[in-house]
C-alpha cells in the first residue's frame, strides 16, 4: 500500500502550475552543491541519480541543451546541473575507491527554482555473501534492494549486483533492513526477501533463489479500453499477508506487464497509480505452478472515499493503514493511497459497491483494529474511522497439526492481542481444529501441544486476526535445549555444515518399519532420507545430501531431522551453511 503524501503533490502541483505560467515558469532550474564525507572531506567523482517521485522511474533530468553535462562531482566535491523543474528522489553515491561510505537518498525534493544543497555521505555497514540459483549454480546479475522492515521503503545502495559467480558487496546505512535479491530477466529464478537482516556492523548473507514463474496481463480502462500505464501488480502469499517480490510488476506505456514470482499459490493485486481515477482489482489463490496468463484486466472507475482516522478519544492516528473488504469476508482488496498522513487524513478510490472497511494502528500503537462493516459506496464519500475502544470479537478457527499433517487434539492455542486486550485460549478437538472469539488485530499466538506428544511449542507474532490465520498451524519437533551429557541417540556430523552431513542413530533394539525424515523450521517436510527396516546398534550412518524429495538444493537455515523407530521418536536439529 503506498502512503497518501499530501506534502508530494502538492509540491508537484505548484511545479506544475508555475510551468503554466510562461511569465513566471523558468524554462530549466540549477540544482548546485557539494558532497562530503563525515570529516568535512570532498568527495571527487560522487555520482547523482534522479527518480521521478511519482512513479520511481530513473530518469535523465538535464534541460534541452544540457544533456551532455556531468552527473558526478568534481575535484573539490561540487556538482552543478541545469535540470527540468520536477520533483525528484535523488540518489547520492560515493565512488568505488570510497566504498566505506554509504549512499544516500534525498527523495521529494521540489526543483521548481535554483537550489543549492550540500549534501554529506555517511560511513556505512558492509554486507556481502553470494546467491545461487535453485538448482545450485552462482547466479550474476541479481540487484540487491535494502527496505525498511517497517514501512517498505527502500534505501540507496550502489554498486548492488551480483558478479559472474553470484558475488556481491555493498555498503548501506547502519540498521536492521529487509534485504531483496531481483535475478535478472530470463534467470528462471524468482526474486526473494530475506527479513530483518542486522545491519549494524559488517553482515554475511548467502542465499539460494526459488524457481520463478510468468505473471502476464494487460491493464486497460474499463470506459475505453485504452491501456493504463504505470499500473503496480503486487503478489501476496495467501494466509499471511506476506507480500512477495517480483521482477516486473509495473505495467508500461501499452499497459502490459511480464512479472516473475516465485511458484505456487498466490492472490494477485492491480493497482492504478496515483492520479488514475480508477479502482484495484484483485485475483485470489492464483495457482502459479506454470506461466499463467491473466489476459485483459479491466479497471473500473472508482468513488473517492476520504476522512480521518480517530482514536477513542478523537485525536487523529498519524500512519493508520486502510484495507477494503467485501462484507463479511477476509478477501482484501488492495487501497492505492490506503496509509493516512501525519494528520491522519486518508483519500482512496473503489469501485461501487457496499464494503467493509477495516482500520489498522501503525505498528508500535496499543490500539484496536476496528472493522467498520456495510459501507454504501455509491458515489464520493467522505467519512471518518474511528476506532473502537471495545471492537466486536470475530470467530477465528483453524486446524494444529504434526510435522507429517496429522492433526493434533488437545492443544492450547492462546492469543494475546496487541491492543492490550484480553488473551483468549482455546483447547483443539479430536480433529486437532479449533474455533474462538478474538478481538479483531494484531496477536501473538503460542500454541502448546498436550504432554509426551514430541512436540514443541510454536510461537507466532503479528498474526492479523481474523483474516491473517492459515488454515493449518504446523508444530515442530520438541528440542530439548538442555540435552544430557551423553551422546543423542540422533545427531548429525558435522553440523554445521555445507555439502552433506551423516545422521548417526542409536537403534536399541531392531525395527522392521523405521523412517527418518527432515523438516524446515515451519515445520514443512522438506526430505525423508530413510524408510525400511534398521538392525539393532550405535551409530547408524544415514547420508543426507543437502537436497529436498524433487531433488533441489536446500537453501540455508536450520532443519530438524526426526527419527521413528516403531513406537519411539527422536528429534535432532542441525545447520546448513551454503558453500
């Protein structure tokens, strides 16, 4: 959802008119200063990079006659450019030999006049490491994105793409960041977000990229046919809210879009850019297993709803998120411009129609979720939200499973919702499914599976209740995170490790029927390396590669390795670490 930035256009609409001007309208602007480091220094041979604030396109801003003039700093650190009037998000890079400094964005900045802006690079963190491809092989060309793990937006990076085997090295501003690896087009590969990466000091991040899949359509107006431009195709996993990247989700000029996303089941959303007197669409639970073609996509006209969000007491909420939803249900349709202001003030489009509007606090606010249901949209409407200090509960329900999909009957689900109101709890029925009465919010869910089960505790934050829970909840293996002295009777060596790692087992007696099998810390089977019969002793050896049951190498991260022999279970947990 992109924010409603009232101090953004309203910049552009005085550029704007003051080009309609001729008397007053200057037919090209000077943008001039110096960039520095931290100690006063100038830096020689700093790059500018210009994007259109509006649609985030790179652009050459030079005047008519001037497009030959230098983009980069001279001897002493000063820049001098004759640009169009615009607004512009302007990128400031250091050169390669100062490599320790940060690149840094300057965005919506107004260049209706002659500006004169110094500018100083910060010492930054350096992240490096190295992207394969899901079949194993170094993939080149991928671009890092760094984003704001809270609102989205993306920092500067320079200098930010993989070499020939898959290599990378930047430099960025100090801070936790949600790191975005894009392959190239025709990688076959899709892109990936790693979150929450600890920029703090120096970090090594390796990862391996998932297969992609072809997203195609063309975006046109449902009045004319006429193609929409700059429209934003986003992709979200179902279940979680979870936004996942693409490479090409931005229609052109003709309207048509080509995006890779990662394979698998997906809602789709289309979304018009600012100023487009039109409404989102979406699509729901798109199968992406192969190339998948959406055809013409209709935009209809949209009604404006605006007003401001409240709280309790009246008082604006400063960056409340706004989603639509058709009544009753937890299908959301995306809101261009759906974030309020600083002022609370929020302006979006959607088609005609009654709708249930849902009001969500910024993250770090104790207050409700307020859903306000039943709203006739049948022409401009203009409305506050106010959120309730006591909303009403939604029923929540879903099903507790095992590692292997059996359902799990007498675990403790508990909710612990953010706004400070009452947790709830709830116990599964025989068929590990549950249903309860939750304040509609952000919760923290701790699910307890009944004693001697071999499973442990699962912890989930920021589930979106009522239309952020999946329809199953997967336990994992328990872990005992004080083991005895003696050796387990299942352990992997070495661990960790890079290529292949042995799971040794102690079998105390002969099996006919035993099965070792590995699963991803969601609880997700990722291979079952054995099954058949084991002969009593110590130290079985059993050979795990590194791939999943289609054969793919596995990405990263910790597994756990558990082992059925008849009536006993053991559990073990072991780290990969890509070479």
């Amino acid at each position: 959802m992109r924010g409603h930035v009232i101090s953004r256009e309203l910049g552009l609409a005085l550029v704007l008119a003051a080009l309609a001007v001729p008397s007053l309208a200057p037919a090209q602007v000077t943008f001039e200063g110096r960039i520095t480091d931290p100690n006063g220094t100038p830096i020689a041979d700093a790059d500018l990079d210009f994007f259109e604030t509006q649609t985030g396109q790179k652009v050459d801003p030079s005047a008519p006659g001037f497009e030959t003039q230098s983009d980069k700093t001279d001897a002493f650190g000063f820049f001098s450019m004759v640009i169009v009037p615009d607004i512009y998000d302007v990128r400031f890079e250091p050169p390669l030999a100062r490599d320790e400094l940060a690149p840094i964005f300057v965005r919506e900045l107004v260049l209706g006049a002659d500006l004169e802006r110094d500018v100083t690079l910060p010492v930054g963190s350096r992240l490096t490491g190295r992207v394969l491809n899901f079949d194993g092989q170094p993939l080149g060309l991928v671009d890092l994105d760094l984003r704001d793990p809270n609102t989205g937006e993306r920092i500067a990076t320079a200098r930010d793409d993989t070499d020939a085997n898959g290599v990378y090295g930047i430099s960025a501003l100090p801070g936790v960041w949600d790191v975005v690896f894009s392959p190239p087009d025709g990688a076959s590969a899709a892109p990936l977000v790693v979150d929450s990466i600890d920029l703090t000091g120096p970090a090594v991040l390796d990862v391996t990229l998932p297969r992609g899949r072809l997203v195609t359509g063309r975006v046109i107006r449902a009045s004319d046919s006429l193609p929409v431009r700059y429209t934003d195709i986003d992709f979200e996993e179902p279940g979680t809210n979870r936004r996942l990247p693409a490479n090409g989700d931005q229609a052109g000029l003709d309207g048509r879009f080509t995006a890779t996303v990662r394979e698998g089941m997906t809602h789709i959303f289309v979304i018009p850019a600012t100023g487009f007197p039109l409404a989102p669409t979406a699509f729901w639970d798109v199968d992406v297993t192969g190339d998948v073609d959406l055809g013409d996509i209709v935009l209809q006209d949209g009604f404006i709803v605006s007003g401001t969000v409240r709280d309790p007491g009246g008082a604006p909420v400063a960056d409340a998120d706004l989603d639509a939803f058709l009544p009753g249900e937890c299908r959301r349709f995306p809101l261009a411009d759906g974030v309020a202001d600083a002022n609370g003030q929020f302006s979006f489009r959607v088609e005609p129609g009654t709708w249930d509007f849902v009001a969500n606090p910024p993250p770090g606010v104790t207050l409700p979720t307020t859903r306000f249901g039943s709203v006739d949209v049948s022409g401009d409407l203009a409305r506050d939200f106010q959120l309730q200090t006591d909303p009403a509960p939604f029923e929540v329900s879903s099903v507790v499973e095992d590692p292997d999909g059996l359902p799990v009957a007498g675990a403790i689900v508990r909710g612990v919702p953010a706004s400070g109101a009452a947790s709830w709890e709830v116990t599964t029925d025989a068929a590990g499914e549950f249903t309860a009465l939750a304040p509609p919010g952000r919760h923290r869910l701790e699910i307890t599976p009944p004693s001697g089960s071999g499973l442990g505790v699962r912890i989930l934050e920021g589930v979106d209740l009522p239309c952020a829970l999946g329809p199953a909840l997967a336990l994992l293996p328990f872990v005992d995170p004080n083991p005895p002295a003696a050796p387990a009777p299942l352990r992997a060596a070495p661990n960790p490790w890079r290529e292949t790692t042995t799971l040794q087992l102690d079998v105390p007696a002969a099996v006919a029927s035993a099965r070792v099998t590995v699963y991803d810390v969601s609880g997700r089977r990722v291979r079952e390396v054995y099954r058949g019969a084991l002969e009593a002793g110590e130290g079985r050896e059993i050979l795990w590669d590194g791939r999943d049951d289609a054969g793919r190498p596995t990405a990263t991260g910790v597994y756990f390795v558990r082992a059925e022999l008849g009536r006993t279970t053991t559990t073990a947990k072991t780290v990969r670490l890509r070479p």
